[in-house]
C-alpha cells in the first residue's frame, strides 16, 4: 500500500502540515519514534495537529490505517482522524488506548479524484491524556458488489400527501445516490420520481386516492448499480 509517515518537526515548524503547537517525542513508534501531545476537551486551547497526504496511484477504493504506538502514558479513547476523501470529509474516532501497539482501520473510502488527507488534532473528550502521532497507510481495496436499497416505509399524513423514507447499504466505496419510483396499484406503470438523489426521504403528493407502491435502488461511488427489483418495497393506500 502507499504509506505516509507522520510530519517531521520541520514541516511542524514551517505549519505545512501542522501549525505551531506544544509537540513531545516518544522513542517508539514504526520508525522508532513518533511525536504526541496532550489532548483537551477545549476547542479554545486546541492548537495542535498534524495532516498527512498521500501520493497515491491513481482513483480507486483505499481503506486507511492508523498505527498507534505502544509507550509512555496510556493515550486518549477519543482520537478524531478526520478524512478527505473526494470532497467529502469523514471524523472517525479511534480508542487509541486499545489499539495500542497495532494498526487500526479509519474505513475505506474512494480516493484519488480530487485532495485526499488524514487529519489528527489534540481536540479529545478526555483531558490530558496524550494523541500520539504515527505512520499511516492506505491500502487499495476492491469493490464488486453493488449497494443494496430499498423503501423502508410510506405514511400517509393528514393532508393527504404521502411521507417516504429510503435507504441503503454499501460494504465498499458507499452509497452515492438513490432512484426512487412510484406506480399506482392495481395496474400502473412504474414512474421515475427521484433519481440520482442523495437525499433519504421526501414527500410524495398523490394525484388522487388509491393504492400506491414505491420502490428504490441505488449505486455506488465506484458506479456499480442496484438493479430493480421486480416488486414493490411498500404500498400505502390513500383514502378518498
């Protein structure tokens, strides 16, 4: 995989990757060291951070590892990684105490079409307990399979419109977006109604009383998609 190392006091001075902040060295770590500070609850005395950004090969599926070293006082449960990936930013918390002395998974993300970095600053839910700051790596995945979505519910309110919720789940590069389609029972056609959505529910005005069924796939970042399904995912009848 491509692997980033943390910053070096250096590029700490010169605020390239980290602004200026109350940096310690720790010998242990990958390389044989590694840099820490004490994490505050405080966003007023949050000072401290560092951003790796990896030179990878090209777009495609990364999943992201932290390595937290294993020395010196026992560190924060709540280490925010924050992660840009494609335009999108994603805060993990990672229980650096427990994952002591091994790798430890940030989640897969697409990567590579636009800026991609790791974050780590000192703004914790404990207060001074260290943030230990160490190698990461980005590994590239594969993503085959498509995301499976479906109409999770349809409820009639008052007014006579109908509220639809959606949703979906995808075990590589996530949901992207969502079709949606509505038909009116017992015969009708399937009509497009969202498409290409990113939203998880809207509001449905019916043209008259009936029976209606929606139904929703959708696809992921890397472009794979659902097929329909040939049923609906719910009916709801709307009363004259």
């Amino acid at each position: 995989g491509v692997r980033a190392g943390p910053p070096s006091r250096r590029e700490r001075a010169q605020g390239r990757r980290a602004p200026d902040g109350k940096w310690y060295d720790a010998p242990c770590g990958l390389g044989g060291r590694h840099g820490w500070t004490y994490g505050t609850p405080d966003p007023a005395e949050s000072n401290t951070r560092a951003t790796w950004s990896p030179d990878l090969p090209g777009p495609s599926l990364y999943e992201v590892f932290a390595y937290i070293p294993a020395c010196g006082e026992p560190p924060t449960e709540s280490a925010r990684y924050r992660i840009t990936h494609d335009g999108a930013v994603t805060d993990v918390y990672v229980d650096q105490a427990a994952a002591a002395g091994d790798w430890v998974s940030l989640g897969t993300y697409h990567m590579g079409d636009g800026p991609s970095s790791v974050e780590l600053d000192d703004l914790t839910g404990d207060d001074g307990r260290p943030v230990r700051f160490d190698a990461l790596k980005w590994l590239p995945r594969q993503d085959a399979a498509a995301p499976q979505a479906r109409v999770s519910e349809a409820v009639v309110q008052p007014d006579g419109s109908i509220l639809v919720r959606w949703g979906g789940t995808d075990d590589g590069s996530g949901v992207a977006s969502y079709d949606v389609q509505v038909r009116r029972l017992p015969d009708g056609g399937w009509t497009d109604w969202h498409v290409r959505s990113t939203s998880a529910e809207a509001v449905f005005v019916p043209p008259g009383a009936g029976e209606y069924a929606f139904r929703a796939r959708a696809r992921d970042w890397l472009g794979h998609e659902q097929p329909w399904r040939d049923g609906d995912d719910v009916t709801v009848r709307v009363e004259p």
